[in-house]
C-alpha cells in the first residue's frame, strides 16, 4: 500500500468526509454573521434567535416538548444530571465500556460512576449488571444508545421505575434511531445529545438536553445560561431577550448562534443520511456474514423501529486470523483501504482519560469513593479488544466501495491465517 498523502491526492474517488458542508449550511452560518446576533446573550436582531429555535426545531423533530441547547454532548450530561438534582453522595450507574465523558460528567458533579458491565451482543449496559449494581445511593441510571445499538428502553425504563431512578438517555451516538416508533431521547426522563465533529448530526462542537418535563427544561436553561433563561414576552430589536432569574446557580455552557444556525440546517440533512447509511450497513453486514470468525455487533432487537449508524463495530474471532487481536486486523484493513478505523476504547476501569484519582477538588476521601478498581468489567475487557470499527461516514460512499470493507478483510485474513 502507498503511503496516504500520494495516494489521496491522485485517486480520484475518496471516501467520503465528515463533516460535510452545503450551501444551505453556508447561507445559515452567513445570515447569522449578518444578522449581529453571535450569541444567545446578544442583543435581539429582530428575530428569535438560532439556539432557541434550533432547540425548539429539535425538540419537535424527536417529540419532546423541549429541547435545550448547550456548549457540547458533556455539558449536556452534566447540565442533565444537575437538573436532576444529582450531586455530592449520589451514584449514578454508567456503562463501563464508553466514551470518558460519560463517566466524568458524572464526577464532575461530585456523584459517583458506578461502572457497570456490558452485554456482549449489543454492548450497551447490561441489564442483569445494572439490578446487581443498584444500591441506596443509586440516583440514576446513564443508558448510552452506543455505536450502531440501540438499549433495551423497556426494560430500563422498567427497572428505573421499580428501584425509584431517573433514566437519562445518552444519545450522543444516536440522532434520529427509535425505539417502538419514538424517537430515543423521548423514554427517559431526560436525554443528552452531542454534536461534536464526529456525531451523525454535528457543528463541530455542542450539545443538547431534551425533557418534556417542564421543569427539568427550566432547570436546565438556567443552568446552561448563568441563570438566566428566554424571557416569554416578545423581544424587542436591541434589547436582552434573556430574563435573569437565578433560582439556580448556572454556569456559561451556551451554544454560539453560529453552531446553531449549523445545526439547523444540518438536521434536514439528517433523515436522508440515516437512511443511506442504514441501506449500506445491511448490504456490508451480509458480506461481512460470509467470513469465518466475523460477526458485527449492535442490537437487532425487532422493537428497534428505527436503527442508526454510529461506529459499526466489527468483531473477530483471533482464531480465525491467525491469533492477531482486533486492533492489529482494523489497523491491517484501513491500510488496505485508505481509511481510519478507530478501535474499540478500553473499558472505563483500565481507559487511560478516565482519572477521577487526578481531580484536584476533591479531598483524598471523595477520590478514594471515585476509585475505578472497585470496578469488575469482565465482557467490557474481552470485548473490546476484538473489535474494530468502521465510521459512519464510510456508509455514505457508493455500495461497492463500501463493499471493498468486506473484500480487504477478507484478503487481511488470508494473509493473517497463512503465516
Ligand atoms: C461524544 C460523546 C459524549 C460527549 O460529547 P462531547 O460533545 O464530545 O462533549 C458523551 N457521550 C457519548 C456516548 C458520546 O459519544
């Protein structure tokens, strides 16, 4: 194989990049440049401004009454998780195998993660793991919808009712997946969404919470904006159109008018993306079915009305390629086909960003509660290092390059098993 540069520059065909521009995108973010208005702390320029209306135009979009735009997907959790009243001496269950984030929004707080095991065929928390996991402290329970899965939200759902928990749904990798024909997002309680440069609907960076509680929606407008919140009498061009009220203590985690506008025309984007990746990802999956010791892993539960492509993770057999481990095959595949296959991260428990012992807030007590050793997470270990994966923006390319996947794995494992 060529080295990347030379051969990016010379082959005609690409895979396709992310993010992607439009002019619809390109005369939203120059219409807000115009208008004056940067911020949701701007001065009115005649109009609602972009964060609120994005907000409203997501929350519709999933079918919740509100929708709160934030700074990014962590200042979404924690934004969630202070909402709700979560802080000091809680404990909020977490999957143990997920992006940092999930685990130091929580810390960030003051409660604490409670890494729980994953279930082996769709990796999101395992619901056996959760029951044993729930304690008196438990508050609340983080179900993050991750790579190309959806979680079970009945059960969840179930389970947090009957222990007396808050779901929180985590749909950082999700936008636009239902579950019995509802949108995720809607089931739990409250719901974290990021739009950070790698997610399926994005601005570079930010985030979301969305609830249709209306007091979780007040709570959280405040907390994201130094208390103050959209005021509910009609702007006046010039003039603040935010009411302080400072019934909380907020912090600045405010979306820029800019990423809104990004947002907002990104989302009509969203459905059709979905759909060209839904439509790829089964034709890769069967081609993925013929090879020995291959199996891609996401939840093919049938209440799953909706599924979306996130990371598709590909896991493998080692015995079927010659002993190597599912980071060595994805790095020997992305050679082959000129793309980056990120492998599966390593549980939270052994994650080398995930240091609650370092934070320097905390008294020598408090990080000692945070202690990730505490933490068992058998499937999380043994699973994720026989996985690779292959990004979202991969099944937006025409069938038979996506198809080459399948080709180059095959041809990967050849070269591995002859050795
Ligand atoms: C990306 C991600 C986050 C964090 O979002 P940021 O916008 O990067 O802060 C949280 N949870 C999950 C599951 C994510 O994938």
């Amino acid at each position: 194989m060529q080295s990347s540069t030379a051969s990016f520059e010379t082959e005609p065909e690409h895979w396709p990049s992310w993010p992607q521009t439009s002019p619809e995108i390109e005369e939203s973010v120059c219409r807000v440049l115009r208008s004056g208005r940067w911020a949701i702390s701007g001065m009115n320029a005649g109009m609602h401004a972009e964060e609120r209306v994005f907000g409203d135009e997501f929350a519709s979009y999933l079918g919740v009454s509100h929708g709160v735009p934030v700074a990014n997907g962590s200042a979404a959790l924690v934004v969630a998780l202070e909402a709700l009243g979560i802080g000091t001496g809680d404990e909020v269950l977490v999957p143990g195998l997920v992006w940092v984030a999930c685990a130091s929004a929580v810390a960030r707080v003051g409660a604490r993660p409670v890494l729980v095991d994953v279930d082996e065929l769709t990796l999101c928390m395992s619901l056996d793991a959760a029951e044993a996991a729930v304690g008196e402290r438990t508050r609340a329970i983080l179900l993050v919808h991750l790579y190309s899965s959806v979680a079970d939200l009945d059960a969840f759902s179930a389970l947090a009712e009957r222990r007396g928990l808050a779901l929180i749904e985590d749909c950082a990798q999700a936008h636009g997946a239902a579950w019995r024909g509802r949108r995720v997002g809607t089931i739990g309680r409250v719901s974290a969404f990021s739009f950070q440069n790698s997610k399926l609907l994005t601005a570079g960076e930010g985030g979301l919470v969305a609830t249709s509680d209306d007091d979780l929606a007040d709570a959280a407008q405040q907390l994201r904006g130094d208390g103050r919140r959209w005021t509910t009498e009609n702007g006046r061009r010039g003039f603040p159109d935010l009411d302080e009220v400072g019934t909380r203590q907020g912090h600045n985690l405010c979306m820029s008018e800019l990423h809104a506008a990004v947002l907002r025309a990104s989302l009509r984007l969203l459905d059709d993306q979905n759909a060209r990746r839904h439509a790829n990802a089964l034709v890769l999956e069967d081609a993925l079915g013929t090879l020995d010791g291959v199996s891609v892993v996401r939840n093919r539960d049938t209440r799953i009305t909706q599924p979306t492509f996130y990371h598709l993770p590909v896991r493998i057999d080692p015995n079927a390629f010659g002993g190597a481990v599912g980071e060595r095959v994805g790095r020997a595949v992305a050679e082959e086909v000129g793309l980056y296959l990120e492998p599966v991260d390593p549980p939270l428990n052994a994650h080398p960003l995930y240091r609650p012992d370092r934070y320097t807030r905390f008294n020598f007590l408090h990080r000692k509660w945070l202690d990730v050793g505490d933490f068992d997470l058998p499937v999380a270990t043994r699973v994720s290092a026989n996985c690779f994966t292959i990004p979202h923006h991969a099944l937006l390319a025409p069938q038979d390059r996506v198809l080459g996947l399948a080709e180059a794995l095959a041809h990967v494992q050849r070269s591995l098993s002859t050795r």
